[in-house]
C-alpha cells in the first residue's frame, strides 16, 4: 500500500473557514487536557469557529468558559437525553442508544457548519490530545473526508490497533498496520474521531445517519457507507499521530507527550518523522491512545 500524495505540506486556502466541532461528555481532567491542546491547534491563514455540544453534562461548560481564549469563537448547546455514558480502566461501554446519541449531535454539528457556511468541519473527539499542526495538515491535504491517526488498546492486553480500517466494519490488514506507521496520507475504508469533513461532502448528502436495512452499529460506520455511495473517499493522515486518553491512568503520559510537542513545535513545524517518532514513544507498555464508537 503506498502513501497518496499529499501535495504541499502547508498550502491551505488563507480564510478557509472551519468549524471545530466537539461532542463531549468527558471526565473533568481529561477534558481540560483535551482544550489544551484544542486551543493550542496552529490555524494560521484558518477562520475557527468552535460549536461544543454537551451531552448530559453541565459541569462541561464550566470547564470550557475556564479554558476559553478571549479571541476564540465559542458556541455551545446542550442535548439532554436518559442515556447514561460510562467507562472504566478496560474500555467504554457503548449501547444502541448511546450511539443514536452520538449519531445526533454529530449531525447538529454538519448542519451547523452549513448554516455558518463553514468550508469544512474538523469533528474531534473529546479526550485526544492533539498535535499542533493537526489541523493545518489536514486543510492542506485538500481532500473531502481525511481523518488523523492515533492507536488505541481496546482492552490492556490487546496490541494497538489504529482509528481507522480498510474493509468492513473493521477490517485491517498486517500490511496496512506497518505502512500506516510511515509519514503519509492513505486511502481507507472508514475512519472517525478525528476528521476533517468538506461541507462540499455534506452537501452532497454525507451524514452520520444510519442507513436502512444495513445492521453496522456506528456513526463512523454509517459515514463510511454513505461516503461510498457517494463516490466520496476518505483517507487518513499518519504525519502527526494524536494522543488517545483512552483511560484516565493514562493522562500523566499523554500530558508528557504533549509537553514534549510543545517544546518542538515552538521552533517550527517539526518534521513529520519526528512527530511519527513521538508518538511512538508515548506507547504504554499495557494501555491504549484511542477509540471508535
């Protein structure tokens, strides 16, 4: 499998506007790790625009009116439903419900950015860790749909396996696993967490909605199928892994990993070898950096 061409590393249409769409229903600290790094994305040339939607969460908002920049635009919304998300040191438990949930707000995100006549949307996950140049990589890639990386052990003895899959529902091959360790941009079947999503796609009908008769349990699911429908493909970018905070024992090291970022970043855009590298040493020994729905 080799890399698509990801043209100019750092070509992004100056005034692009993107709307950083965030479902979060979180543990307090891990979410206050997670707006770190969100507000320390670099949008350079970039119009942001932030749209947070609360999933039975209240004390969420606090901590986002703590962590917000004065300059940052923030819009927020409460969806209120008798589903209760839990997780523990093993894994997430998610239910049908809860994926309806999900399956939602993601939606009220996409119509969102219509609204704003937003180019594109950036969907990301509440308890990733981001690298700094995330978010510019994936405008300058120029694609519909194109996810970032990041490895997660679903359980703690299970090897890491990435967010994203070639076939099916998560179909992944032992080829795509080495080549997805390289710096590139890779053609794949489904990916979700951390997505960049053209409102030029949305319009065109891609949702996160189920599709009728099709029993694939997920909205990143439903995503993947509509896209194929729609002759739309989607990729994922391996040049600045995040950092999934799959459990909370896990935050000290994803704090570490970030710091160490920071202090490279701060003298330019760090070679994307080095950011693979990185990412690579902040592999725990037993435990995960991300997940899927």
């Amino acid at each position: 499998m080799a890399p698509v061409s990801a043209g100019a590393m750092w070509e992004v249409k100056v005034g692009m506007h993107v709307l950083v769409g965030v479902c979060a229903r979180q543990h307090p600290e891990i979410f206050d790790a997670f707006l770190s790094s969100l507000f320390g994305l670099n949008g350079t040339g970039l119009e942001l625009s932030y749209y947070f939607v609360f999933h039975n969460w209240d004390e969420g908002q606090g901590i986002l009116a703590e962590r917000t920049p004065t300059t940052a635009q923030v819009e927020v919304a409460s969806y209120q439903t008798g589903h209760e998300y839990l997780t523990d040191e093993r894994t997430h438990r998610w239910t049908r419900d809860l994926v309806q949930d999900v399956t939602n707000m993601r939606n009220m995100i996409l119509r969102r950015a219509l609204e704003m006549q937003s180019d594109a949307v950036f969907m990301v996950d509440s308890d990733l860790l981001l690298h700094p140049q995330t978010l510019r990589r994936l405008c300058a890639s120029g694609k519909d749909v194109i996810a970032e990386i990041f490895w997660t052990r679903w359980q703690p003895t299970d090897p890491e396996l990435p967010n994203a899959w070639e076939v099916d529902q998560y179909g992944i091959g032992p080829e795509a696993l080495r080549q997805w360790r390289k710096p590139g941009e890779y053609r794949v079947g489904g990916t979700g967490a951390c997505t960049l999503i053209r409102t030029s796609a949305i319009r065109k009908g891609l949702s996160y909605s189920p599709v009728p008769s099709v029993s694939w349990v997920g909205e990143d699911r439903a995503l993947q199928l509509r896209a194929a429908v729609l002759g739309i493909p989607i990729f994922i970018d391996t040049h600045y892994p995040a950092f999934h905070i799959y459990r909370l024992s896990l935050l000290p090291q994803g704090k570490r990993w970030y710091q160490t970022v920071q202090q490279r970043t701060r003298h330019g855009p760090e070679p994307a070898e080095a950011a693979v590298g990185e990412a690579r040493a902040a592999e725990p020994t037993r435990g995960p950096s991300a997940e899927l729905s």
